[in-house]
C-alpha cells in the first residue's frame, strides 16, 4: 500500500532548521503583544513586555488571556468615551 501525500519529503523541523522558521501572526493580543505560529513546525512564539519574541509556553497562553481581556475593555471603554464626547 502506497499513500499519495503532496507534503514535502522534509520533517518540518528539518526544514525549519535549513530555511529558518516562517512566523505568521495567528494572534494580536494587544497593540503591542502579538502571538506567531510557525506554519511548517507549528512553533509558537509571542512578544514579552519587553517586546522580544520568546517562546509561547502555557505560563505565557494564561497571561496573554487576561491582557487580551484588558485590551478589549479597554477599547470598549474608550468607545463609549468617543459615544458619550459626541452626544456632549
Ligand atoms: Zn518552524
């Protein structure tokens, strides 16, 4: 038995290794902190408050979920401030 695949006949790791990862953002945490997936060995990679790339450990998933949830209450907060301006 013969499987046909289209894949490419290098581990993904491999080829991360040879041409460097390819990082694609799958993620904007916040204006700053972004969150990358690689799209061959599905690496992930987000930013630390420092703004290095580093890796994205579960420690990092956790603390990415709450900053999330701050940036979005503060963008609907900051709606609401444009709403209330314009009626005032
Ligand atoms: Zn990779």
């Amino acid at each position: 038995m013969q499987k046909t695949t289209n894949k490419t006949p290098f581990l993904p790791k491999m080829y991360c290794s040879i041409f460097g990862h390819d990082y694609q953002v799958t993620k904007k945490v916040t204006y700053y902190v972004k969150e990358y997936t690689c799209s061959h060995c599905k690496k992930q990679l987000t930013t630390n408050s420092n703004g290095n790339l580093i890796e994205l450990t579960p420690k990092f998933k956790e603390i990415n979920a709450i900053l999330e949830r701050i940036h979005e209450k503060r963008i609907q907060r900051s709606k609401m401030k444009t709403i209330t301006s314009s009626i005032y």
